[in-house]
C-alpha cells in the first residue's frame, strides 16, 4: 500500500519536482525569483515552460490553463492542448516560456465594475510563480494573476500579493531597528479553518433552493437540531468517514497540507483545516480546497454545501483565518519570546495589529461582507458584526501595566518596562477559551473568524496584511533615527495602547450588553448587513491607507465597491426569485391538496354517518386553507416587490431597497411557508424536510 509520503504532492511542480526536472542555473534562477521576486528571463521561462509541460505529460495532462481568481470568488480556467501540429501530420507537444508567463483570457464576462469596457475585452493573465502549478484532471494549471491591459487588477491575487509586499516592506523597517539585518522577507501565514454542510445528493436534488441558491429558503425546525451538542467532534458516520479519506488523498496529491478533520456543531457539519503557510498559498489551495470538497462529494452520493447558512436554526459555517508574520529564517512575530529583546519586538508587532484592527475594523467588516454572511454574523452565534480583539487577561494585564507604568504583577518588583523579561508564557489552552471573538489571540497567531465559509481569503487576508502594513509604517516612521529607541518605543507602545485599547475586549462577544458597549460607549462600529459594510470601500481614510501602499487604485477600490454589491444584490434576487416559484409551483399546490383531500373525505364521511361532527379535520382544512391565503398574499407581495426594483440603477441604492423590502418580505413568505410545512401531512410535503436532510447522511 502507499503512503502519504510516496504520493504527498505528485500533482504538485513543485521544489521536489522542480529541482529534479530543471537544469541547475534554471532551478537557481527560477527559485531567486520566488524568494525574491526577481524577474524571470525568457530563455530561462522557456526552460522552465519545457520542463514543466514534460512533467505534466508525464503525469497525465493534455492541456495546461491559465488558473486564476477573478471577481466571482470562484477560480476561472480556460484549457489549451500542449499540441502542435508537426509537419509530417503529426503532433507533438509544446509549451512556451511566453505562454507559461502570460495569457490572453478573454475578459468581458468577468465581473470588472466598470473597470474595463467591453469593447477592451482582453484582460491578461501572468503567472504567479510563489504559488506552484498543479494538476487537476489532465490539466496542467499555472496560477497567475488576472489584469486589464490598463493593469487594474481584475482578480483577488494581485492586492493579495500587493498587500504581502508592503507589509513585507514595513516589517523589515521594523526589524532592521531591533538591529536585524539577516530576515529578507517576512511574510503573512494562514491556516484557513473549513466548515462544511454535507447532505445526501438526492435530497439534494430534490430541492430547487439547494441547486439554485446553496442554501435552504424553507423549512420548519426538526424535532431535533443541535440542542444536544452531540455532534461536535462526535464519532465519524461511516459515509462521511470515507468521504473525508477520499478528499485527504485528493489534496495531499496536490500538495495541500490537509490536518485536521472533525464534525462541528451542527449536525451534518464539519470542518477541515490545513497546516498554515503563506497567505498567497493558503488563499490558493483554500480555492482548490473548496473545489475539490465539492467533487469529491459528488463521487460518494453527497453534496458539499459550502454556503454560510444553509440552514436556519442551526450554526452556520465560517471559515477561521489563521493570521500571522514569520520571517524567512523561521521566526513568528507574534510569538512571545525568552529574551527581554524579543518580547519588545514581540509587543511592537502585536501593538501594530492592536492600532491596525482599531482603525481598519471598517475594512475588516466589509472584506468580509457578503448576502451569505449577513445571515451568520451578529446572527447569535458566529461573531458578532462589532470586530475587537481577544488578547486574554494575562496579556491585558501586560498590556495594563505599559500603559499606566504600574508594576505587571504582585510578583513583579520593578514597574513594567520594555526590556524587562515580564511576559508570560502563554499556553493555548490559556489564551484559546474565548470562542465568540470575532477577533481572537491565540498564543501565536490571530484567528479572524468573521470570514464566511464560501469567501475567498484573499479579501480578508488583503485588508488585513494592508492595516498592519500601515500601523507598522507610522511605528517605523516615528522610531527610525531616535537616539534613544527605547524609550522612544516605550512611549510609542504606551501611546498605542491608550489610543486604541478599546477594541480590545475578552467577555462574551455574543452578549447584548457588550454590542450595546461597543457601539455607545467605545464607539466601535456595528456594520450588520453588506450594504452597511461596503461603504467603507470608498470612505477616504481607507481609500488613502490602500492607495498609499500600493495595494488598490482608486479606480480598482470604486469596481470592487459596485462588483461587490452587484453580487450581493444578484444573490439576493435569486434567491428572492426561487422562493417564488417554490411557493407557486410546491409549497401552495401542496397544502391546496392536502385541505382539498380532507374536504373531499369530510364530504364523503359525512354523507355516508351525518351526524359525525369532523371538527379536526374542518379546522386544519381552515387553518390549511388561511395559511395558503398568507402564502399567495405574501408571494405577491415579493413578486411585486421584485418588479418594482428594475426601477433603480443605482447599485447603492439597489442594495438598499434589498436590504429594507425584499429581504423583510422574503422572512415573511418563509414565516407562513414553513407553518404550513408543520400542518401539511408529510406524504404532500414536496421536498425533503430538515429533519432529512440534517440527519440523512448516515
Ligand atoms: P484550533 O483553532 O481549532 O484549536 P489550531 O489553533 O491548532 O486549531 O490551528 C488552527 C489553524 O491555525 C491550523 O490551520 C493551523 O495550521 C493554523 N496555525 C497554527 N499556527 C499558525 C501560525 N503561526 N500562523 C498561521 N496559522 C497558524
Ligand atoms: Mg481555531
């Protein structure tokens, strides 16, 4: 039998493959330019094109593509063949250094917001040499960055790689002031935590609202939800047990370092997290991740919903996002160290993500903002839509005692210094408790959980690497030439603390009262749905801070604002759109049925004994009959609703109209569907029911 290590990566080009197919000065060059960024010149892209292609040959590929992540939050891929016809009516098979550094997509059905015309269709696409090509099918797949031929960004790599490059180029202004000349790169690790719905497929195709939306738009609560808390890291059902075996040996072929698996909270939910590495990769294979999850389902009779809330009543699914800086020589900023030195360093750097989050939590919320996620956050049980931080209470008190010059603790005798070896250990399981940050600590790294279970990382990850990119570039402007870098630090850091310590808050993020605090007496935002969030795209402190490192173009900030209301506004649609036709043509016809049948038996009954009263049955032909009236008035209502918005062309306000009727008219349809669902008998029902769904998959 084979082992992980004998097939780990296979699919994979990458160091392993690299350096046993590329000629020496190649692979030198090629590897310059991933650590470096370097330019690749073309005899030696060509070298690097003919190997790759042989490889992929090799392991099965006819045709290499072009992977990249435009708009949609889905990858995009258009296949070539690697043949060439030869002249003796022959083919063989060729690939280019040129076409491996760049293609020629056509670009118009992407989603540009106004960013290029349609009569400039082409975009193009070049390739992203820090992520390593893989093969999907028979397809060799190269991921590259997508742009305009203007070089807007037209995708979620390029600010992602923009954002990892000014947070590079900050954090090494920082070390080489803690006199660090060695570190050459820093970087952002992720480690995206999955969660995941898994339903059986012919439930599934059962339901119009799963296939057309990825998500319920009815059902009425089961006798049993999640109220036991016996599934979350329960006993494996078998059927899910061989589908997560399957999905291991999938992503390990590709290289994705898939770790650790176990059911969440609700039934039929799960989770899959891999081992962290750069936030360009993590975002890569998280992309590959989700897509692969969906595949391989399919193989085992399932359907993986990736949606945020496929169910109502039952946790939803996030995705927690990992975050934090190492250096190529393998330190972790955010780890706590042994020497007084370090720990400075340390708290500079967690200072930094203090300031950023405080004054980017605007930013933070909107890159995470989508129709999806609208229903998780704030909806009592994911993180609330206020963002703070968690730091604990050992790290508050360090934190404390610079701000105030107080001593950190009885035991400590000298007031807290920079300097002073005074910071604790921390051991995860003392940092880890809080699970309702949206924002949390976690001994090492941060874990932003706002992030929606079918969103990209990038959008987070980019916002995220800009903010601390920016708080790292005041810290280095106000050190650098200071003849006393202590206390200038000191009083930076104790400046930091009491500027921006109010976001930082360690009780129950779910708590009504804290939400009333954030927002009145701290005054922290609360952006609850999409149309509140995505403003802050444009608003002119966010704009600049983006602009100024290089991460977006005002132009690219104005598309993504229309691009990402657009998206949300067309999701809403749809989804407002199904309900209508599941209410016309399933749910009505349904209980009409079920009240007429009834009818026709209490003739029949009593045409055959006179005197019998039937009063059961008359009152649930009345309340069948009353909750069908509400069904239609309801569905009309929506539909006129619907029509009246093709009015508006304005994106804004098109949200906003979303926002305040549609969505309060689509709660009220589903209101009255989902009472006739508990008085229609199960036999008219006409789609599979929560209780099924939830628990089907045995
Ligand atoms: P949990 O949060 O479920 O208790 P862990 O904290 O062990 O689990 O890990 C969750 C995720 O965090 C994993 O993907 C892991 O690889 C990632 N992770 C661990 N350390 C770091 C780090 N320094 N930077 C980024 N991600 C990390
Ligand atoms: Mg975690």
């Amino acid at each position: 039998m084979k082992t992980i290590p004998d097939y780990f990566g296979k699919l994979a080009f990458d160091d392993r493959a690299m350096r046993a197919a590329l000629p020496a000065n190649v692979y030198s060059s090629l590897k310059k330019t991933i650590e470096e960024g370097c330019e690749l010149d073309l005899s030696v892209a060509n070298a690097v094109a003919s190997a790759m292609k042989d490889w992929a040959v090799a392991h099965g590929a006819t045709h290499y593509t072009h992977w990249f992540q435009p708009m949609t939050g889905i990858t995009a891929e258009k296949h070539d063949s690697f043949i060439s016809p030869s002249p003796d009516g022959g083919v063989i098979m060729e690939f280019s250094g040129k076409e491996l550094i760049k293609g020629e997509p056509d670009a118009s059905s992407f989603p540009s917001g106004g960013l290029r015309a349609t009569f400039e269709a082409r975009g193009y696409t070049a390739w992203d040499p820090t992520s390593y090509a893989f093969i999907k099918g028979k397809t060799l797949c190269i991921p590259t960055a997508f742009c305009s031929y203007g070089g807007e960004a037209l995708d979620k790599k390029t600010p992602l790689l923009r954002s990892m490059q000014a947070l590079n180029q900050q954090a090494l202004r920082i070390l080489r002031l803690f006199g660090n000349d060695t570190v050459k790169r820093v970087s952002a690790s992720v480690g995206p935590e999955q969660e995941y719905f898994l339903i059986d497929k012919d439930m599934y195709l059962k339901r119009k609202d799963l296939i057309y939306t990825g998500r319920t738009l009815f059902g009425a609560k089961p006798p049993k939800g999640q109220e036991l808390d016996d599934h979350y890291f329960g006993t494996i059902k078998p059927r899910v047990a061989a589908y997560m075996e399957d999905l291991n040996e999938e992503l390990w072929k590709l290289g994705i370092l898939a770790k650790t698996e176990h059911n969440e909270v609700a039934p039929a939910q799960h989770e899959l997290a891999p081992i962290y590495t750069t936030a360009n990769i993590a975002t890569d294979h998280n992309q590959l991740t989700m897509e692969i999850m969906q595949k391989v389902a399919e193989r085992h009779g399932l359907v993986c919903l990736l949606h945020e809330k496929p169910f109502a009543g039952v946790n939803g699914s996030g995705k927690h996002n990992n975050w934090s800086l190492g250096t190529d020589t393998g330190i972790n900023l955010l780890s706590p160290g042994d020497t007084p030195y370090e720990n400075a360093q340390f708290l500079l750097f967690l200072c930094a993500v203090i300031k950023a989050v405080d004054e980017y939590q605007d930013l933070l919320r909107m890159s995470v903002a989508t129709a999806g996620n609208d229903h998780r956050l704030g909806a009592n049980e994911a993180p609330p839509a206020v963002v703070s931080i968690f730091l604990g209470d050992e790290l508050t008190d360090v934190l404390k005692a610079i701000e105030n010059d107080t001593p950190y603790n009885a035991a400590e005798k000298s007031n807290m210094k920079l300097g002073v070896d005074a910071i604790p250990k921390f051991k995860k399981d003392t940092t880890d408790r809080n699970r309702t940050s949206p924002f949390a600590f976690t001994g090492n790294k941060f874990e932003f959980r706002m992030v929606g279970s079918s969103n990209s990382i990038a959008c987070a990850n980019i916002m995220l690497n800009s903010a601390v990119a920016d708080a790292l570039k005041d810290f280095a402007d106000a050190l650098e030439g200071k003849a006393d870098f202590d206390s200038a630090l000191h009083e930076l850091l104790k400046d930091t603390i009491k500027t921006h310590k109010r976001i930082i808050f360690n009780g129950n993020g779910y708590d009504d009262k804290w939400i009333k605090e954030a927002v009145e007496v701290r005054g922290l935002s609360n952006l609850k749905t999409t149309p509140d969030a995505m403003p802050a795209c444009l608003e002119k402190k966010n704009m600049d801070m983006l602009i100024s490192h290089g991460v977006y173009t005002e132009t690219e900030l104005r598309s993504r604002y229309e691009i990402m209301l657009e998206n949300y506004i067309k999701t809403v649609k749809i989804e407002a759109l199904t309900m209508v036709d599941m209410a016309k043509k399933e749910i009505l016809p349904a209980v009409w049925r079920n009240a007429s049948d009834l009818a026709t038996s209490v003739c029949y009954k009593t045409s055959v004994v006179p005197d019998l009263g039937c009063t059961g049955e008359k009152e649930l032909i009345k309340r069948l009959s009353n909750t069908a009236d509400q069904i239609a008035i309801k569905t009309d209502e929506l539909e006129n609703a619907l029509v009246k918005l093709k009015m508006i062309s304005d994106v804004t306000l098109e949200a906003g109209r979303i926002k305040d009727d549609i969505i309060p008219k689509m709660n009220a349809l589903r209101a009255f569907c989902d009472e006739a669902e508990t008085i229609t008998a199960e036999s008219y029902w006409p789609f599979p029911t929560y209780g099924e769904l939830l628990f089907g998959v045995r």
